[in-house]
C-alpha cells in the first residue's frame, strides 16, 4: 500500500498554537500513521459528511481523503467539546 501525502489546511496552524505541547507531539504522531492508514479501524465517517474524524485523548482530528491522489487534507485538529458539535 502506498503512504499518502499528508496537506494541511491553512487555519491548521491556528488550531494547533492552542493545544499544549505535550497532547500537540502524540496529535503529530497520529497525523503521521494516517498517511499510513487513512482509514483506520477507529476512524469515523460521520454520516452525509465527506470529512473522516479519528480521536487523540480528548482531541479529534478532521481530515478528507483524496484517493485518486493518495493525499490526505487536514482540515481541523480541536477539542472534542469543539469539534463534535
């Protein structure tokens, strides 16, 4: 299986000054495994929404995949009070 490439989204860098450096390094780490494995078995595709969602600790991370060009787009990384409304 070939990795994805991984894009972020511009507002990414907003979303990631307000998480604290500790939960930021293991939100990092798990960005680097989905494109390994954009679907994981613990990722959810939220019904009639294209974006998938995984968890890290309190955080969720929101991402689209583009299979045609092995790309992953990061959309929103935030707190889940934040992201799952």
């Amino acid at each position: 299986m070939a990795e994805y490439k991984l894009f972020f989204k511009a507002s990414i860098e907003k979303d990631f000054a307000r998480i604290p450096k500790k939960d930021l390094k293991k939100i990092l780490q798990r960005i680097d495994r989905i494109a390994v494995d954009p679907r994981p078995a613990a990722s959810e595709k939220p019904s009639g929404q294209e974006p998938y969602r995984v968890r890290q600790g309190n955080y969720r991370i929101v991402y689209a995949i583009e299979d045609k060009v092995l790309s992953v787009w990061i959309v929103k990384v935030g707190h889940r009070k934040d992201i799952c409304r």
